[in-house]
C-alpha cells in the first residue's frame, strides 16, 4: 500500500516539475494502476496454479490394507 502512495505521489510530482497537464497526468496515474492489478493478477493466478499442482500430485490414498500394520494387531 506505501509503494503504491509513494508512486502515486511520484508520478504527481513529476507531473507538476515538468508541467504535465491533469488529463494527462490521470492518464499516466490510471496506466500505472493498471500495471500493478495485472501485476497482482498474474502473481494471484500463478499462486493458484502451484496449488492445484500439488493437489495434483498427491499420493493416492491406499486402497488395500497394509500386511504389515495387520501384523502388528496380531499380537
């Protein structure tokens, strides 16, 4: 959140030094937030495809009895 302010603020302030219109300037502000969502988008959708991944690649649970915990119940 104080990344995104302090762009913000940046991207304002060289606007102003270098005697940037506001349209423009709220081209350039609205570019950057833009930027940043597909940013987050895209780190939200590969966090997203590491699960289903590992979800994938579970073992399986057994479907037969172990002989050897049968073993141990013998006793």
């Amino acid at each position: 959140m104080l990344g995104a302010v302090a762009a913000a603020l940046g991207i304002w302030w060289l606007g102003r030094a270098y005697d940037v219109d506001g349209s423009r300037l709220l081209g350039f502000l609205a570019a950057s937030l833009l930027f940043v969502t597909v940013l987050i988008l895209l780190a939200f959708g590969g966090a997203a495809l590491v699960r289903a991944l590992r979800r994938a690649n579970r073992p399986l649970p057994r479907t037969r009895p172990n002989p050897a915990d049968a073993a141990k119940t013998d006793r």
